[in-house]
C-alpha cells in the first residue's frame, strides 16, 4: 500500500482522545499510524480536501472497521462532493456505533445526490428528536435548503423560524442560522428584512464563518478596494514614467511645432505603458431504509462511486 509522507511534527496525539480509545483495538505500530493519517484529514479538510480525501483513504484501507475512521472517510469524501461515497461511509459508522450524530449530514448527502425529497423525510423522522440541540439546527438548515431545492422558497422561510433563530443569545449555530435566514429572504424579494438578518449574522459570525459582512456591504453598495494592487499599479506608472521621461531627455526638439509633437507623442508612450502593466421542519414517518439499502461493511469498503451533483451549500 502506498503511503503518503505526513510531517514530522504529527504524532498522532493530536486525535480526540474517544477517537484514540477506539484505536485501541488495533496493534500499537498500526494505531499509531492510522491516528496520524487521521490528524492529517482533520488538517487539510479545509485548504486542501482533496489531500484530506487522500489521507482518509489510506486510514480506511488500514482501518476500516473502526468507526472513527469510517466517520473522517466519509467527511472527507462530502468535503469533495463525493456525496454517494460520504453517505456509505456515514451509514456504515452510524451501523457501528448505533448514534445519530451523523443524521444531518446524510440528509445532506440526499440533497447532493438530487434527492431533497428524501432529505425532507429524514427531517421529519425520529431520529430527528434524539439529536443534540446543534445538530437539530443543523438539520433545519438541511431541510430549509431541500426546500429551496425544490423551489419552495416560503417553505424553506417557514422552516428557519424557530425559537433558535429568534433567540438574542449568540449560539455556535447562530451566524449560519440566521445567514441562512437572511439568503431566504433576499432571495424572496424581501430585501430589507434580508439586511437586517444579515447584519444580525454577522454581529453572531465572531469566527468568520460566513461573508455575511460581505453580502451587507453589497447590499449598501459598499465597494471593498485591494490597496495592495493599487499601491502596485501606482509604482508601475510611477516607473512608466520615469522611463518616458529618461526618453523624453534623449530628444531635442527643433522648434516649438515640433516640441509639441514630441509631447503629444510622449503622452501617448506614456499611456500606452501605464496601460500594459497595469416546517417548519415538516413531521413524516421515517421509512429507514438506510440499513437495509447497506449490505455488510466490506461491500461498503468497495463503494466508490461518486455523486455528480452540483455543491449545494447548506443555506
């Protein structure tokens, strides 16, 4: 198996230690590299998904009945909007610790998958009731978003509003939230309601998560300029013409007709160089059919196959 080179400086403590306890069951010298590889993922995610989706499956081939491991394969796979590839992967941890933790995000996978029907009836299934209070927010903004998809855009307003959103207290999920909130409605043609909800996200954003800031200073017609590329393009009509004039220096005009020629032509070499440098979450049965669509782990393990859907951000 081909191995990627990982830094020296990456140990494979940095792992959460319930992550670490559950490589306990693997050979010390095993363990050890399957953490690394993992603390690689979690690194690169980010900047770098497609390094990140390399490190997991390194992870996965050496590790795939651990459930941490399938859980970081699979975001990393969501991460590349390998959507069908994340979904096995999140079954497959979800079958081996038996949580729901990861009920958002396959629903999520259902909507990158074109199928925001079925993201819609994960919302309303009981599995729903049993997540934590940040996980049922994210769940909201999986479902306002399938709303969205399917062009039921009052719905997908409807299904923002919540005690969460109306709530003054900041929250983790407060920015998205009302981000989320904000976008329904600007996108709704409700323009001054979607700028009061985008200054509220980014009052709430302390850790930049959205461009909320941004969105409002589009909405105030506020032009941000890159004074670094302005102070470049300064210095390079400065040395423009400096050079006209170290030219200009060179010619000796005959008389005033002629001298003015030479100025007009001179102008022009000038500009001409300047010019080149320059719901409600709606209630449903669950017809899970998550575990019976699953055959056995190493069926997954040989799942590749790739979602073809647009990103569809969590709005």
């Amino acid at each position: 198996m081909k191995r990627l080179p990982i830094p020296d400086d990456v140990t494979g403590d940095e792992i959460d230690k319930d992550v670490r306890q559950e490589l306990q069951s693997l050979p010390k010298g095993l363990a050890e590299e399957v953490s690394r590889n993992l603390v690689m993922v979690a690194r690169l995610i980010d900047e770098d998904p497609e390094g990140a989706y390399a490190y997991s499956r390194i992870a996965l081939r050496l590790a795939s009945r651990v459930a941490a491991v399938r859980e970081a394969a699979g975001f990393a796979a969501y991460a590349n909007q390998k959507f069908s590839e994340a979904l096995a992967e999140f079954r497959a941890a979800r079958r081996m610790t038996g949580s729901v933790e990861l009920w958002p995000v396959m629903a999520d996978c259902e909507r990158g998958l074109g199928r925001p029907e079925k993201a819609l009836e994960m919302a309303g299934a009981p599995e729903v009731q049993k997540l934590d209070k940040a996980s049922q927010v994210e769940m909201r903004l999986v479902a306002a978003g399938a709303r969205r998809d399917m062009d039921q855009l009052d719905a997908a307003i409807v299904t923002l509003q919540s005690p969460e959103l109306a709530s003054n207290s900041v929250q983790p999920w407060s920015a998205r939230l009302r981000y989320a909130y904000a976008d329904a409605l600007l996108a709704a043609g409700r323009e001054g309601e979607a700028r009061e909800w985008f200054a509220k996200a980014v009052e709430s954003d302390k850790d930049g998560s959205t461009d909320a800031s941004d969105r409002l200073a589009e909405m105030d017609g506020v032009e941000f300029v890159d004074a670094f590329a302005e102070d470049e393009d300064d210095e390079d009509g400065e040395r423009a013409q400096v050079t006209v004039s170290e030219e200009a220096g060179t010619r000796v005009p005959a008389d005033d007709d002629d001298a003015d020629a030479d100025d007009v032509e001179l102008a022009d070499v000038a500009t001409d160089d300047v010019d080149d440098v320059d719901d409600d979450i709606d209630g449903g049965d669950l017809q899970d059919d998550q575990d019976d669509e699953d055959d056995d782990l190493d069926d997954e393990d040989g799942d590749d196959s790739t979602g073809d859907a647009p990103v569809r951000p969590q709005s």
